[in-house]
C-alpha cells in the first residue's frame, strides 16, 4: 500500500489541550431563566399596552348612536306639571349636523337656570333626527325633564336609561331637525 505524505499546513499544529472553547459549548448561566422572564414579561408588557391603547383608540369615536323616535303609541298621554331642576345634569347631543342648532340649545339650558358645568354637548353619529326630545331616566325625573321640555319649548319627553351613565344620571337632550329648520 502506498504511503502518501501530504506537506504540512496550520491545521497540523493544532494544541492537543485547547484553551478556549467554542460559545456553543460554553456552559450555562445559572440565571439564565431569570433573563428569559424578563424578556417574557417585558414582551407581555408592551403587547398588552399596545392593545389597550388599540382598543381605546378604536372605540374612541366621540360619536353616539341615538334611539329611533318614539311613536304615538309610546308617547305619554297624561303630562305631569313640569318643575325646573338645575340639580340634574343635562347631556346635549346633536341629532343634526347643524352645531349652531345644538349650540343654540345649550345656551338655552344655560338661560333656563343650569351653569356651564352642568352641561355636557356632544355629537352623535345620527344627523337625521326628527324632533328635539327630552329623555329621563326614573320615574321621579319625570317632573324635571317636563320643566327642562316647557323651558325649551319642547313637545317631546320620554323615559329611556340608554344615557344614564353618559348622562350621569341626570337628563338628556337630543336636538332634532325641528330646531334646525326653526333656527333655535
């Protein structure tokens, strides 16, 4: 058989007792989990921030959705003597895309007694809304909402809870197309 020798190059010199040892044979830290948390929680933390933020700013629109308006048949047949109360809160929202017809209300609230503060105007995603209505929630502001609806000049009161919250509890005023085409 023969013996071939091949020329000597630097890979024929290579220590018996290396010193160093390669990274992928380094041995592990002993904390190495403690550092995988991190990152986990850390990963965990930012999604769950992203996806509050996400949500709020998608649910966010600044726009209500008003009810249909009532019927004749939902209408109240007998009209309890109104009483102006300026202890209730008062929502105003737009049901036009006219802002002065809501404006115009809400200075009307304004002169009818209530102050500044107690007063909430927003805008709804509905622009085609009948008729300016007054709605309460409980049966004891039956009285206030009739008061708040004569000092208006408004037909219109009903019981509906769909603003409670909104309305903190007090009363809401929905501005139709009747002040828009009246210019109130």
């Amino acid at each position: 058989m023969p013996q071939t020798t091949y020329p000597r190059d630097r890979f024929d010199d290579v220590p018996r007792d290396p010193e160093r040892v390669g990274a992928h044979r380094a041995p592990r830290g002993r904390h190495r989990w403690i550092v995988v948390l991190l990152w986990w929680l850390l990963v965990v933390g930012v999604l769950t921030g992203g996806g509050i933020l996400a949500f709020l700013a998608l649910s966010n629109t600044g726009e209500i959705e008003l009810p249909a308006p009532p019927t004749a048949s939902e209408s109240v047949e007998a009209t309890p003597e109104g009483e102006i109360d300026t202890s209730y809160p008062v929502l105003v929202l737009n049901g036009t895309e006219d802002a002065d017809a809501a404006e115009a209300v809400r200075q009307a609230v304004v002169g009818a007694g209530w102050s500044e503060e107690d007063i909430a105007p927003l805008d709804s995603e509905v622009s085609d809304f009948a008729s300016t209505t007054v709605l309460y929630v409980d049966d004891e502001d039956e009285r206030a909402a009739w008061g708040l609806a004569e000092a208006l000049g408004i037909d219109e009161v009903t019981q509906d809870g769909a603003y409670d919250e909104m309305s903190e509890g007090g009363l809401t005023v929905i501005v139709g197309l009747d002040r828009v085409d009246a210019g109130l």
